[in-house]
C-alpha cells in the first residue's frame, strides 16, 4: 500500500496554511506595484496565489508588502506551496497508475 506516505496529510497542510496565511495578510493592507492597475486585494486569493506554484490569479504579482515579517510569509508559502503540492500531485498519480 503506501509504506506510511500519506498524500492528504499534504492536502490538510495546504488547507491549514490557506488559512494561515488568509488571516494573517487581512491584519495590514498591501501596496500595489502599479498604482491604479490590477484587481483588488484579496487575502484568500493571493494566499491561494501563493501556495498554487501552477498558472497564476493575478494576485502575487500586483501587490507587495512594506511589512518585512509578512513578505517573509509570502515567501514560506511559495515554498512550502511547492512541497506540498509536489507530494499531492505524487499521491495522485500514484494513486491513479497502481489502479
């Protein structure tokens, strides 16, 4: 079967961060790149945005952060939204070739 690897647990850590990281980037407002450019802020989008290496919503590139201690969480999230992306799509296919 698995030999312990468990493919949700990275889906529930995806989660959990989406969360974090929603509720933590609505506590202060952002700085556009381009003033008067771009759709408006959203926490849960742009955290979304963030965690999801693949295709783009338009948020991580129009916004950026004056507060150093949320654009190193910005940063965590791209990393960690790599890993654990990577170990979903592994479980999946996995998943779908033993079938």
């Amino acid at each position: 079967m698995g030999y312990g690897y468990r493919p949700w647990l990275a889906g529930v850590w995806l989660l959990i961060l989406a969360l974090l990281g929603t509720l933590a980037f609505r506590t202060q407002s952002p700085t556009p790149v381009k003033q008067g450019e771009g759709a408006p802020f959203q926490s849960l989008v742009y955290t979304l945005d963030l965690l999801i290496p693949i295709g783009g919503l338009g948020q991580r590139t129009g916004w950026y952060w004056p507060n150093d201690g949320l654009q190193w969480l910005a940063y965590l999230l791209i990393a960690f939204g790599w890993m654990l992306t990577t170990a979903v799509i592994a479980g999946v296919t996995r998943t779908l070739q033993k079938s």
